[in-house]
C-alpha cells in the first residue's frame, strides 16, 4: 500500500493499492454534519469519556453545531478517485480487463 495523504501529525488518512485500484480512507468524509455529533454524546452519556473530535466543532467546542466543510471534499476525492483510477483504465469490453488488479 502507498500513503497518499496524511496528517499533520502523521497519521494516514488516504492511502491505495499501487495500481491506485483499491482505496482506504481512515476519516468519515461520507458523514453528515450531525453525524460525529451523535456519536460523540453517546458515547458522553454511555460515560466513555471520548476526546473532543479536532477541528469538528467551531473552535473545538462540543457546544457549538458543526458545519459540514468537508462535503465538497468527500465528493470530489470519490469523483477523482472513480473517474481517474477505475473509469479511465476499465476496457470497454469487460473480457479484457485484468482480474488480478497488476
């Protein structure tokens, strides 16, 4: 596998097979605004104790509604990732293509 993007403090967030075929992405970019918020306090009220998720809240502050920034972003890494890593290399006729993803 080969990382394709990570975080500021190192941790991989996007990363593919070598033939970019197959693709893994660590964060929730599928995720509605609310949706991190419902997990977070329920897992507040189940008494877990979670950390705050970063830069999810305005100024990282359970208090404050979160926006969804990310989106736009989610669509387009799916969109690029479909169009230029599968699309553009799948032969028309499927009985060409090569199963073991070289």
């Amino acid at each position: 596998l080969e990382i394709l993007a990570e975080t500021e403090e190192g941790d991989a967030y996007l990363f593919a097979s070598k033939d970019k075929r197959i693709a893994f992405v660590t964060g929730h970019p599928e995720y509605d605004a609310g949706t991190l918020a419902g997990e977070f306090f329920r897992d507040v009220e189940a008494g877990l104790s979670p950390e705050v998720p970063t830069n999810y809240f305005p100024h990282d502050d359970p208090q404050n509604t979160p926006r969804a920034s990310w989106r736009s972003h989610g669509n387009l890494l799916f969109a690029n990732w479909l169009n230029y890593y599968v699309y553009q290399i799948t032969p028309y006729d499927l009985r060409n293509m090569n199963p073991t993803l070289d």
